[in-house]
C-alpha cells in the first residue's frame, strides 16, 4: 500500500480455503472445495492485534474497497469515501480487511468458478451458499490466514449488514463490535418480490441458457435489466426527483418514438445496467440474491430474540429514513432484540431523502456516526484490557 | 344485456372511426386511420339524455368493465365490482360506456392492428399515441356514433385518471362532474423509471424482435417480467406483507435450488407474469406505457394552473395512503390547481394499506363515496334543469 497525493495503491490477494478433500459443508448439505477468497487488508495489524476491522460488502460489492489498483484506474474502490488514511474507518488507525463473497464473481468462488469435477464452470451446479457459508469462509480467512483473533469491528451495509449480524452471532468471543447498516435480519415480501423479478429478467435471457454459458461472454440482457430494477429500489421517489425530475436527455422535447431515452432517468436506468453487466455474472446475481432472500434469523434460531442469544458485541444499528427497501422498522426489529438480550446497541435513524444507497454516498453525519462509534469502541476496549494487565 | 342472477351478459362491440381519407391527426403529427374502437354499455340512455357516465380503463383494462360475455366467462369485466345492478355505478340509473383505448390490444387500434400500407401488423410503425389522441377517440364514440352529448361523469383511475383530467380540459361543456382516482397530472421519475424498466425488459427479448412478431404468437418473456414489475408497484409492501410474509410456497423448507419459487410472493408473481402475457400484446405495453410518461398538463399547457383554466366539471379526486406508485401529494396537486381556478373540488385521501389496485379491490368506503358522488351530481343536475325549465 502506496500514498499516492491522498490516494494509496492495493492490491487484492488470493488465498484457498478447503483443499479437497478438507471440503466445507454448507448450510444447504452439499460440499464445496476448493474455495478461493479473493481480499484485500489496508493498514498495519497492531502488535496487540486489536485494531482489525473486517468490511462485509453488500450484493454487488467485492474486496476492492478503497484506494486503487494502478494509479490509472478510473475509480477507487467501492467504499473509498468511508476507508483510508484520516478516513472515518482511518487506515492510519485500523487494519481493515474486505474478502470477496463466496458465490460471488470478484475473485472468490461462485458459479463463474470451474467445476473440479467437469472442468467446466459451475453453472447452476454451484451449491446454493447461505449468509451464515459466507460468514464461515470470512471467518477462515480472518483467523486462519491473517491470524487475527480479535476483531475491534465487523462492518457492513445491507447484505453486508446481514453478514455483519450472522458474524456477532456466530463467532460472539471474536466480534468486539458490531455495525449493522440499512439491513436487516430477514428480507420484507416486497425485497423478495424485487429480486425474484431480477432472476426472472435473468432466466428469460435465452443466452443464459439454464445457466450454461461461456464465462468470457456472459448473457447481459436479463442482468441488465435486473440491475435497473435494483436501481431503483436503491433510490427514492424524492432523490430520483431530486436527481432527475422529468428532464428530457438531450433534446428538448419528447422524441414520440422508441429510440434514444426521452428522459434523463431512462438514460441513467440504461447506463447503470450497461455498466454492470460489464463486472457481474448472471449466476452470481442468482446465487446472491437467493442468499438474501433465504437469510431469516427468526426462522433459523427459532425467534429473533433466540438468535441474539449469545451476543455480546457492542452493536451501532444504522437506518436511513428514505430507504424503503430496508426500512427503518427493520432496523428497530433488530434493536429491540439485541436490548431484550441486554445487548449494548445505539441506534440511530440518519436523516436522508436519498433512499437504501445513503452508506455509498458523501453523507457527513453518517460518516462521524460510525469513525466516533469506531474510535470510542477501540479507546474503551484499549482501557479496559489496560485495566486488566494492572489488576494482573 | 340480460341478467343472470346478479350477473348479466354483455357484448363487445366495435365502431369504425376515421375511415382514410379521414384519418385522425395524433398529437405526434403523424395520421391515424382506419380507427376501430372496442366499447360495451351498460344500462339505457334516460330520454333527456343526462345519465351517462364514461369509464376509462388503466394501462392493462379494456372495455369490459362488468358481467360476462357469456355464462361460462372465468371472471366478469375488471371492474364488475364497481359497476352493475344496484352497484355503486348503478347500471339500473347511468347508461355506462367504456372503451378500449387506442394503441392497446383489446380490441381498439393498435400495434398489433393490421397497417393498410403493408397488410401486415403495424409493431413499431404505429404511431405514438398519447392521452390526448385517445381521449379524441372516446369523444368520437360518444358524441357521433353513441348520440351523447353530456356525460353525467368520466371516471378512472390511474391511467384512467389521466383520461379523466384530459376530458375535463377539452370538453369542459360536456363533462359534468369527473372523478379522478389514485392518478396524476403527470407522473413522477420513479414511476417513469419502473416503466422504463419494464419497456426494457420487452426490448431485451429477443422474440420481440424490432417489435415484429406474428401476432399470434407474441413474444412472452419480457412481458412477463415487466407485468411482475408493475404488479410489485400496484400493492405496498405493507399489503404484500399481509398477504404472502415470507410464507412458502407448498414446501416446508426452502428449497436451496432455481425451481419451483421458495416463496409464495414468487410464485404469485410468475403467475400474474404468465397470465398477462395471454391477454396483452408486447408492442402495446410499449405504447401505453410511453403515453403515460409523455402525459404532463404541466408541460402541455405552461403550467396545472393554466392547463385547468377552463374546466367545469364538478370534481371527486381520491387517492390512497397505502399508494406509493401515485402518492397522495400528486392528488393534492391536481387539487390545488382546480381550486386555484375556483373549480368545485371534492378531496380524499381513502385509507388502505392496499397499495395503489384498491380501486380494482373490494373497498365499501371507496364504494360509497363514489356512489354517493355520482347520485349528488346527477340530483343536483336535474334539480337544476326543473328550475331552468320552471324559470324559462
């Protein structure tokens, strides 16, 4: 990691997990293996080993978190307004670490993956991964390969707030604190409604083809279209107002045709889909969402309060006002569970019209919330383990 | 018409309007002709003439609003409902006209009608056809070939709604009183942004083909997925809540696979997906869904306030809490803007959780307060014309 006139360089890394016939056993019974992790770490691991801070990424994120590949990429990663030095998660201060999701397209295995047994990739013979399969595979990488055994923080907005949730459950001695954004601890009817209609787009691409298609050409159509429709769910009535209106795209009046777009949210609808089907797999796409859909703690644990059990992270649970497909009684679902369980949670509503994206965008409040939440978490720890090795 | 037990038998019947050389001048500048228009009626025109009331169909309606076509029809018209023997829209008092719109597949001219230049399906060749040309043609059917010359009421709702506010603007001395439901004088981003999505979805199929296909056999797929769109957009997420939670769908346990849909949101979906492609023709989704972005009193007239300057109909405007494809803020515009112009406005914001289908939907207050509309209008009319004639 390079400083680069306030940008700094990363590289994102490799490393397998669950040679055969050391298979992991998912959630759904099937095995899976090998299983490559893409990741990337910025920052140093403190000699104490407790300043690491995992990211968990949301649908359509990867590793590249922050900073840049080359000096000429065109864009930094996902979360670079969030993640660097003197950033709210502070580079300088913390040893953050992002791994790509298993059924993803970015590195880790998924669907895009060869098959060992067919040399061919998987395809929708890719065994159906689950939130908590993902959380196992983070959990590998983070204490089995980067040898970090406490983590200050486990991070994440919307899908990866889920993951954030199953972590402070499954590994409850390891996650100090816990920030759980804009999500949820089970997906609403109509999130699952959105993305059946994405997977429907997908299936009914012919060149998708069951799923059975080249990796180097994967079909954009059905993607594409299911990326729109996530577009939308992403904003609000009022930001797209605010952001568009009913401006025409450059023309000045209405075209009465089926040509170019006649309004500037068509044309941004159609860039959003055309950008993505040039960095996403269709299978992927399915995979995930059917992971998001499937993920439901009450159902899992019995209740939602039997799920929080055993927690004993300190929680920030984050909510965004205009965000309707994680909406903010989501949230306090949430909260309410982990109170019941005596958990120590802060919950805040952050004000914004802007809808589910609010954690991608420069939002100065939310961006305090979480660098204080963060330092006030690590000065406390630090205080107490000082406490301990006096009374020692 | 004949009843059948509370239910009564009706027939489609078409007219022909602008026979070539006659053709209609759309607002497109291009010229439409031959023109058949699909309608059915209901009940009798009273001697003075003063009891019809026009009914306009949304994006998916047609002109068989009530009863059956014959005894053995699955369901009766969409909105039977609403209309019929002693029904709110009392068929025993209105004489009741509907229409299918042109450009849509239900009878009326449209994409998938035979273009006399080529002999074949005219697909993209149609011209576009907005609100105001299809309004034309609704006046042309009922002031020529049906005799009347005032209509008691114009009612709809959505895209109907929007053919009601057109009425009400060009012929302020035939419509008497207009009732407006869950609609808009022009559409927000986000709903032009689900339908452009949807448009999508067809283009991308690629049965669709530029839009020709035999009509016979239109293409299905990206239909369908625009039809799951759209119907996530028509409930709430509170309804889709009540109605489907995350129950599953014949199964006890998910099924970790790309098969039969886990949910029961899912599979009601696909199914709404699969039964409108039946019934609906690609090219017209197109078309209707182009026309609603394009609609805009606003732009067409400098501003509401200017567009409503000459209206005189009596006015109901009804919008639902629960509707986030139409909002209640949309309604108050139109209101605000008839009163500016000292229209005579009734307001209502009908409580449901429902979504934006409730007036598709059983709903007694929204019955009663259209009933009771339409029976004020018409006692006041006719009190008005016994004292015009005592007077003269």
């Amino acid at each position: 990691m390079t400083g680069t006139q306030g940008r700094f360089l990363v590289e994102t890394k490799s490393w397998r997990f669950a040679e055969p016939p050391d298979e992991l056993e998912l959630r759904c019974g099937a095995r899976l293996g090998p299983i490559d992790v893409a990741y990337e770490t910025y920052g140093q691991l403190a000699p104490e080993g407790d300043n690491a801070v995992l990211i968990c990424h949301a649908l359509s994120g990867d590793a590249h978190v922050a900073g840049k590949h080359s000096p000429d990429e065109a864009k930094p990663g996902w979360w670079d307004i969030m993640v660097g030095p003197g950033k709210p998660i502070d580079t300088d201060q913390y040893f953050v670490i992002c791994s790509n999701i298993i059924g993803g397209c970015r590195g880790s295995t998924g669907p895009s993956s060869i098959n060992p047994d067919t040399g061919r990739p998987y395809g929708l013979d890719f065994p159906m991964v689950t939130v908590r399969d993902m959380v196992r595979v983070q959990h590998a990488l983070v204490s089995e390969h980067l040898g970090v055994h406490k983590l200050l923080c486990v991070i994440g907005g919307s899908f990866g707030g889920m993951q954030v949730l199953q972590w402070a459950i499954d590994y409850p001695d390891m996650v100090q604190a816990a920030v759980c954004i804009a999500s949820s601890a089970r997906l609403n009817t109509q999130a699952i409604a959105f993305d059946e209609v994405g997977r429907q787009a997908i299936y009914s691409d012919p060149d998708w083809n069951g799923g059975s298609y080249a990796t180097e050409h994967p079909p954009p159509r059905g993607l594409a279209v299911a990326r729109m429709v996530g577009h939308i769910t992403y904003l609000s009535d009022r930001s797209m107002h605010e952001k568009f209106g009913r401006r025409l795209q450059d023309r000045s009046s209405v075209g009465y045709d089926f040509g170019p777009p006649d309004f500037q949210v068509e044309s941004y609808l159609r860039h959003q889909g055309d950008a993505f089907v040039q960095r996403f797999d269709p299978n992927s796409y399915l995979y995930l969402t059917k992971a998001m859909d499937y993920f439901d703690l009450a159902s899992d644990y019995g209740s939602l309060l039997e799920a929080f059990r055993g927690v004993r992270s300190n929680f920030l649970v984050l909510s965004f006002s205009g965000d309707w497909l994680f909406p903010t009684y989501q949230s306090q679902e949430i909260v309410r569970a982990l109170h019941a369980n005596g958990a120590t949670v802060s919950f805040c509503e952050v004000e914004s019209g802007y809808g589910h994206d609010v954690f991608l965008i420069e939002h100065q409040a939310l961006h305090r919330l979480i660098g204080d939440f963060l330092a006030n978490c690590q000065d406390r720890i630090r205080r107490e383990e000082a406490s301990a090795r006096t009374e020692r």
